[in-house]
C-alpha cells in the first residue's frame, strides 16, 4: 500500500517532530520516509499504524477533523519516543494540511474559508515592515510594490499600518527559510530544509500573514513532489512557487508590506446595499487538492464585476453536477444554470474585494430575466479592442486578469487550441490583426471544452463572440468560457431560444445544429489570410531569448546554487549574455550575470580558509532576475495581442 492511508499532518507537528532529532538522525530522515511509505495499515478506529521491525510501532489517531494537529496523536513504542527517528519518517510521509483544515488563527468576523484560491489573490490584512534588507546587485533587487486596485472614483487605500514584532519575525523566518531551500535545491532539499519552511510557515500563520503561508506550503509541496518524481510536478511550478515565497518573504520583511502581500486566509465580505446583477457565464472549478464545483460570473447595472462561488470537497464529479445545482444566496430559487442566463435583484448583499456575493443571513434575493450579451452593461465586456483591453488587464502583476469579450472569425484547430482573429468594428477582419489562441479553461477530457473547441474548428470563417479570461503566461491566448452568436454576422452560431445568445463551454456541449450550413462569405481579401494562418503567427515569447534565463533560474531550483555555480564557470555566461543583448534584453542579461557570479562565489575568513556564502545574497540575486523575467514576458505577452 502507499502513503494514501496516512492522515494530513499540521506543519507545526512535523516541524516539532524534526526539530527534536539528533544531527545524527536527521541524516537518516530522508531514507527513513522513503522506507515506511509501505508499511502503514489502517485500523478499526480510524487509527493509522505503522510498523518499524520488531520493537517499534507509530500510531497516528487523528482529532475529528481527520487532521493530526497535536503532538500527542502521533506516538511511537520505542525507548527514543517522542524524539525517535520513526515517528518524524511516519509524519514526513504524511500528506500537509491545508491551512483550511486547521483551525483559525484568529478572529474571523464576516468571513467564510476560500479553499479554492487560498493565497492566491488577497482581499484584506495587515501590512509587516522592515526585516532583511538586499545588498547591491545589477538592476532592482525588489520589485515595485503594487497597492489593491480600487474602482473609479474610490477613495485612495490608507496607510498600512505599522508591523508588529511577531509580524517582522515571522516574515524574516520566511525569508530565511525560503533562501536557505533555494540554495540547496531539489537535491538536497529533503526533510530537514522542509521542516524548517513549516516551521517558518506556522509562524506567519500565528502571526497574520496567511499569503506567506500558503506560498511556503506550496514550495513544500513542490519539493516533495519533485523529489519522488511525480507525474503532475513541473519544474516551472515549483520556480514560480519559489518566486512568491521570496516575493512575499522579502518584500514585507523590508517594510514594503500592505495588504496585497498579506493576504487573507478567509475571504472577508462588506456590506453591499442593493444590487442588480445578471449572469454572463458559469465556469467550472477543478483544483488540486480536491476541490471542485462552480462559478457564475455575473455583471452589475454600473458595469462592476461580482461572482457566486459553490466550491467544496468532491473533485470532477462536484464540478460536473454544480452547474445546474441550486443557488445558495438568499433564499433564491434559481440553479446556477438559471443564473448564467438570468439575474439577481439583492437586498442586504455583502460583497467581498474581489466581487464575490456572500450568503450572510440577511441577504434577500429575487430571480430577475436574464439580458443578452448585446444589451447594458454586459455588451461593454465587448466594446474595447481585445489588445487595449488586455493590455489593462495585464497591467496588475499581483492580481489576476478579469473577463475579456471579443468578436472573432474561426482559422482552424491546432491541437487542442481553436485559432482564431479578432473582428474590427465593421465585421472585418485587419490584415495585420494577429492570430488569436483559445485554449480550454479546463482540459479535463471529462469536462466538454475541448470538444466544443474541436467543433468550432472544423468551420473555418464562422463569426463568434468569445467570453474568456487573457493567459498571463502565454502569448495571444485567452481561456474560452463562453461563446455566442456575433450580431449581424451570417455566418455564425444558431444557438437554442433558451440559452439566450451564448454557450456555456465547460457545461453546454456544441452540437452540429448549432453551426450554420452553407460556406462563410468572407469580405474581399479575407480569404488569403485565412488560409494562411492555420499554422498561427510567429510567437514572441517563444522566440526571445528570455528561455536562457528562465533556464538557468530553472537550474538553480532543480540543482540549488551548487548547479548554477557550475553552469556559470562553463561557456553558459557567454552564451546568455550576447544573445539577450543582442534582443535588447541588457537588464535581464545583467541581472542573469550577477546570479551566475553571486552563486559561484567563495568567500574566505580572515585566515584564507574558505566558509560558508551567504544564502540571503544568492537569494535576492535570484528574485530579482526571476522578478524581472516575469514583468518582461508579461509584456512580450500583452504585445503579442496587438
């Protein structure tokens, strides 16, 4: 059997467990995981035992959350026991907790738990001040502080406040504990360098940083997958989890704190008065970690963006059947189907920072009919060109971007992409108009969006209307959610009375009735274009060269500074540098120069002997090159649309 019988295990349990081994058997931690991954057996009581030869059994008994949360419900027969190498093997190879399994750290009023986006887009909390400060390198050592958006007319954010001492200390133990994994890598990133992340990760916990935790998690998580070769781990993931860390990490500590770098663990919601929402599109969420349902995304009368989530436990089956399961807000009766094509009318809303309508117990709603994606305020999702449009919506690194509307005129498939070109005003395609990316939002073969894509390929020329969300990361490439019908275009979709003008991809399944029969009648000088851009237009983020930096930031991950310390004493300096400033790419080849030195530096006391370099300037030498390749490819992105 495997380790799937094991219970999740608090990060403080295990870092305590750890932490109170000799430096002898720290040594043997790593085998000593590996070797009892096979041994554990469930028993009638929902313990999990776990049997090192003949003298010592781990018992692991879980508190009713499932969560072994205290020291005491992990014990071991042996004379060594709590401090015994058995008992920290069997609670390393126990899955972590999520930090919404644990209970709360503190007060929470008005919130509810975000399991889906734990850390990943902060709506409230307190801002830390100054830590560690970054030596001198070529370029920026810290990026830019980037303050929440506010809609217009919106008074300026106060000032955040001042840090407190737990604050600054747990910030600077994130820091360090991130500095110190990076420098060891995957290769030697094992039980030990996790630990001290956990402990790391506890301690902004307890201390209101709840973005700081869940960026340590995840690098954890990562290094564990990464070092038992898992299938679904990407090198690339686990460099961007690194990059938060140090991001967040390095910049609270600093005293360039606020609530964006905070985070929030449990969405907070305010008091939203009264409402007028109408539905736009249903999207089903499928995360990691198990979680799976809806969101139905909604527009108000003054064009403002709002949500309603129905995300829990379940994976794909609870993403499949939450389409059409029933509104929990206010007593209205309408399915999440119903709403997509429908609206609301809310009375006593509460509204969190991000648009998401909250189902306190003094919200009141009533169904409203649906409106079109032609008419106010849903047809102004439509009205921008897609690149200024995506343009302001990349605009934020720290948020994620918004929903984008376009008009398009079908190239073909390649892959599971559906190519396409964005229509100006007039139903026409521009001759230099580049060509378009619609990627599946969700490529779960059991989910229907990349057989929808697939349909929609095989009728070149078909005019559509396409809701979605801009990829960050890619080059011309939008997440379809929705697609209907262009206005006035003949050749385009026919869909169903009842889905009012738009197909939902991830739950609506694209049939041949809904395509138009008959060949498309394009404008004179379309046809050549058309034909000639089945293989897409060139990519400019692909044919940078910013892929030798992000290599080498790659191969400190994987190896630690040992591996970039290597690869800067061979012909790679050259080979990265000319190339990067020959594409006008100097402060990225400066920055990429000085993390090759400051990671094959080897600094000596005053007696010639060689010591210990420092991981805290290796680690700002690489957030600073990894900062800088991230703000360039988003750029190279946001241009890629025009």
């Amino acid at each position: 059997m495997s380790t799937d019988l094991l219970p999740p295990v608090a990060p403080e349990v295990l870092a305590e467990a750890v932490e109170n081994l000799t430096a002898r058997l720290r040594k043997k931690l790593d085998a000593a995981i590996e070797a009892c991954a096979s041994e554990a057996v469930a028993g009638p009581d929902g313990s999990v035992t776990v049997r090192f030869g003949e003298d010592a059994v781990v018992t692991l008994r879980p508190g009713p959350s499932g969560v072994v949360t205290a020291a005491d419900e992990a014990v071991c027969g042996c004379l060594l026991a709590p401090r015994c190498l058995h008992r920290a093997a069997v609670l390393g190879a126990a899955p972590l907790a999520d930090p919404e399994q644990l209970a709360p750290a503190g007060p929470t009023a008005d919130a509810e738990p975000d399991p889906a986006h734990a850390g990943a887009r902060p709506a409230s909390g307190v801002a830390v001040g100054a830590g560690p400060q970054a030596p001198a390198v070529h370029g920026p050592t810290t990026p830019g502080v980037t303050t929440p958006r506010t809609s217009a007319g919106a008074p300026p954010p106060t000032a955040p406040e001042p840090p407190t001492a737990a604050q600054l200390r747990a910030s600077a133990a994130l820091w360090e504990a991130g500095a110190v994994a990076l420098a060891a890598g995957v290769a030697a990133g094992g039980a030990v360098v996790q630990a001290e992340l956990l402990r790391a990760a506890h301690s902004a916990r307890l201390a209101g940083l709840p973005r700081g935790e869940a960026a340590a998690l995840r690098v954890v998580r990562g290094l564990r997958a990464a070092r038992e070769r898992s299938a679904a781990q990407r090198l690339g993931a686990l460099t961007e989890a690194f990059r938060e860390l140090l991001h967040v990490a390095g910049l609270t500590a600093a005293g360039a704190g606020g609530p964006a770098l905070t985070g929030s663990g449990r969405r907070a919601y305010e008091a939203g008065g009264s409402l007028r929402v109408h539905g736009l599109c249903r999207e089903p969420v499928l995360s990691a970690t198990g979680y799976g349902g809806v969101v139905t995304h909604l527009v108000g009368a003054d064009g403002s963006r709002h949500s309603v989530s129905d995300v829990r436990p379940g994976g794909l089956a609870r993403a499949r059947g939450a389409g059409s399961a029933s509104v929990a807000l206010g007593g209205a009766v309408l399915d999440h189907a119903g709403l997509a094509r429908g609206g609301l009318r809310v009375v006593g809303a509460t509204v969190s920072a991000d648009g998401r309508l909250g189902a306190g117990r003094g919200v009141k709603a009533t169904p409203l009919p649906g409106i079109a994606w032609t008419d106010e305020p849903a047809a102004a999702l439509f009205a921008r060109p897609a690149a200024e449009a995506v343009a302001g919506l990349l605009a934020d690194p720290e948020g994620e971007p918004e929903l984008l509307g376009c008009d398009v005129r079908v190239v073909g498939g390649a892959g599971e992409h559906l190519l396409v070109r964005e229509l100006s005003a007039d139903g026409t395609v521009r001759a230099d108009a580049p060509v378009l990316r619609l990627r599946p939002a969700h490529p779960h073969p059991e989910l229907p969006h990349t057989a929808n894509l697939r349909r929609l390929a095989g009728c070149p020329g078909l005019a559509i209307r396409v809701l979605g969300r801009p990829d960050p990361d890619r080059a011309a490439t939008l997440g379809a959610l929705a697609v209907g019908p262009v206005p006035g275009a003949r050749y385009t979709l026919r869909l169903p009375e009842e889905w009012l003008g738009r197909a939902d991809l991830g739950y609506d399944r694209l049939q041949g009735s809904h395509l138009p029969d008959g060949t498309p009648e394009l404008p004179e000088g379309e046809h050549g274009s058309l034909a000639g851009s089945v293989g897409g237009d060139a990519d400019p983020l692909a044919e940078s060269p910013l892929w030798r930096v992000r290599r080498l930031l790659e191969t400190g991950v994987a190896g630690g500074r040992r591996a970039v310390a290597e690869a800067a004493r061979g012909p790679e300096p050259l080979g990265l540098r000319g190339p990067l400033r020959r594409s006008g790419f100097g402060a990225a080849a400066d920055l990429a120069t000085a993390l090759a030195v400051e990671a094959d530096r080897r600094p000596r006391d005053a007696f010639g002997r060689l010591t210990e370099a420092s991981a805290d300037r290796y680690a700002w030498a690489w957030l600073a090159s990894a900062t800088h390749l991230g703000a360039a490819e988003r750029s190279l992105v946001a241009a890629s649309w025009s």
